[in-house]
C-alpha cells in the first residue's frame, strides 16, 4: 500500500515538475545550460558591462522620465509589482542576455550584412532609409527636407536609399535627381519571410550595414521625417552620448504593441516592460562604437533573421494600435518593439538619458514626423532644373 502511495506521490510530482518546465521556465532563456556555455567571452562580457555601468550614469540634461502602466485592462499577474522576473539589477546580467546565442549573428548572418554593406559608400556620417512604391511620394517630401536642411549643414555626409519595392523607371528618377546612393535590397538572398515588406526586417540590417561604413554616426529616418534647423545639435549630442532615441509618453507601453512570441524568444516576461513606453524606431541616431553595435544593433539584426522573433504570428493587421493602451499584445510593431526591448533591458529607468529633447509631441526640437507628406514632382523638378 506504501509503495503504491509513493509511486503516486512520485509520478504527481513528476507532472508538476514537467508542468512548471513547460509553463514557466522552457520560454526563457536563463538557463543552466547557458551558464555551462557562455555566450561569449569573459573579455567581451567585462568590456561591454563596463561600458554599460558608465552609460547608467552619464550626465544628461534630460529629466527623469517616469511611466506608470494603467493596469485596468490587464492581469494581475503581469502587473510589475507581481513580476517574478523584473529586467535584472545587475548591468551584466542584462549584457548576458543580450549575448545570448538566439541574439547573437551566425558566420552566414555576418556575410550577407557585409556584402549589403559593400553597397555602402564610407562616410563620416551617414543617413540611412529605404522606400518602396507605395512611399514614393513621400520619400520625396523627405529628400527634400534633407536637400534643404541637412546637406548645407552636415559636412562629409552621404545619403543612402535602399530600394525594397520600387518600379525601374522610379528607382532610375531616384537616382538621378536625390542626389544620394541607391541600393536595391537583394531580398533573394535573405530568409522568404523577408519579402513581407511590411515584417520591417530589412530595417536593422540596412542600419548595421550602414554602421560598417560610418566612420562617426549612422542616422536612419522613416519617409514620414522633416529636419529642423538643429540637427547639428542632435548630431552632437548622438556623438556624445552614443546614440539618441525618440521618446515620449505618448507612445504605448511595450507589451501593448508587442506580441508575446518577441518576449517568448528573446526570454522576457510581458510584466518586465509594462511600465516602459515604446520608442519612435523612425527617427534613431547611432555612435560608431563597439558597444552601440555589439549591445543593440546585433541583437537588432538578429532579431530581424529570426521570423519567431520580429514577426511571431502576425498578420495584415497586426501593426494596427490605434484605440487601445491598455491590452497586452493588442498589436506589433516589429523592429520598433524589438529595439524598444533591447534599449530598455539594457538603460532600464535610466533610458531616458539618451531620449531626444522635447519629444512630447510628433513636432518635436530636431525633426517632425509627419506620415501625410507628400511631394509626388519633387524630383521632377530637380531633373528639369539640372
């Protein structure tokens, strides 16, 4: 009869213990067979936590930005007071994380983002964005408030378009009349999920490419960007700081417009980032330095390689937030939710010492994002003028 009852008290807790395994511990990543094998080194882990520790308190003269979640519509259980795995305190836990193999690029990774980036010319700094047809008129609004604005101000610069859908004839009048490097992104040679323009995984590997030739800054811009007069002054502030982001409290919290298959692959509990409002992934100023590429922009870019991770289960309308902030997982926003991960795993509540200033509306000091300009003869002008 005892040994009856043991058996049965064993095989209970068998289940159980495969049950907790299932649920809670096999979608994350912080396991014992990572710690067996590391990542990385121990040189590149030291290196990179140093230099974390130093950005957690570099002196900024933005103002503390606090968030606070409205809870009303979501779980008790992934409220941040109940979450029983925060972003770690330990500034090389959070390096560690981002280390991990499932963010780390493969040989096969690294080639394809060189070749992309032997498209690239070198330039001190270099503007970055990519167009299709359905943008092309707004893309031309934007060469024009760079043609205005940023070329008479930015010395040794250069322009980079990349190509993800245009028609011959309008690839050919880009190049003749913006005065830029166009690029036609070679969707072939990448993973068949990558021809869903709208998945956006072209986004971090067109930046780290465009990383490998900047001698000094990589600035990336959406078509719906105009520049303002000081973008000598966020240039500045990108080269001393390291990189500069679009942040503001208007944006939705991260798990609201982050499907859960992201947190599932990258190890993370939704509750994590509840209280931590998304960054604007349109507009992003970026140091050449072996931190900003080896801690965000690698991740980035794997990330992108990944379907499981920057596109978990989407469909058409998936990058549709508009009317709610207070779901988990309402909607996606595919490279800007996974960058907005990564930055915030990395700064935490000191994040907003790298926000851009006076980011509380889309007509902000340094650029405007307006998604409805357009210039459909823009370029035509420029070629009957030439």
């Amino acid at each position: 009869m005892y040994k009856r009852f043991y058996l049965a008290v064993t095989l209970a807790l068998m289940s159980l213990t495969l049950y907790l395994a299932i649920t809670l511990i096999a979608p994350y990543r912080r396991s014992l067979r990572e710690f067996q094998n590391p990542p990385t080194t121990e040189g590149l882990l030291d290196s990179l936590t140093d230099t974390l520790r130093v950005m957690l308190n570099k002196k900024t003269d933005m103002e503390f930005f606090n968030v606070t979640a409205d809870c009303r519509f979501t779980s008790k259980a992934c409220q941040p007071e109940n979450c029983f795995r925060p972003i770690s305190l330990n500034p090389k836990e959070r390096i560690w994380d981002l280390l991990s193999p499932e963010l780390t690029l493969t040989e096969e990774n690294r080639h394809l983002i060189e070749d992309l980036s032997s498209t690239i010319p070198v330039s001190d700094v270099i503007f970055v964005t990519a167009t299709s047809d359905n943008h092309f008129d707004e893309t031309q609004a934007a060469v024009h408030s760079l043609h205005t604005v940023v070329y008479p101000r930015v010395q040794n610069m250069v322009l980079v378009i990349f190509d993800i859908g245009l028609t011959n004839g309008r690839r050919e009048k880009t190049e003749k009349a913006c005065k830029c490097h166009v690029v036609v992104f070679p969707f072939e040679r990448f993973p068949k999920f990558f021809r869903e323009r709208g998945c956006y995984t072209w986004k971090p590997l067109i930046v780290m490419a465009s990383m490998m030739k900047a001698r000094k800054l990589v600035v990336y811009q959406d078509a719906s960007i105009s520049w303002k007069d000081p973008v000598l002054e966020l240039l500045d502030r990108g080269d001393k700081l390291g990189l500069q982001l679009w942040g503001a409290k208007i944006m939705h919290n991260i798990p609201v417009a982050t499907l859960k298959g992201m947190f599932d692959y990258m190890g993370d509990l939704p509750c994590a980032y509840l209280n931590y409002t998304q960054i604007q992934s349109g507009i992003i100023v970026l140091k050449k330095a072996p931190f900003i590429v080896r801690a965000i922009l690698e991740p980035w870019a794997k990330c992108g390689f990944e379907k499981d991770c920057f596109c978990p289960n989407t469909t058409i309308n998936s990058a549709n937030c508009q009317g709610k902030y207070n779901i988990l997982h309402w909607c996606h926003r595919f490279d800007q939710s996974a960058l907005s991960m990564i930055v915030t795993k990395l700064f935490a509540t000191e994040r907003y010492r790298y926000h851009m200033k006076d980011t509380e509306s889309e007509d902000d000091r340094f650029v405007k994002i307006n998604r409805h300009q357009r210039e459909g003869k823009y370029f035509d002008q420029l070629l009957a003028n030439s």
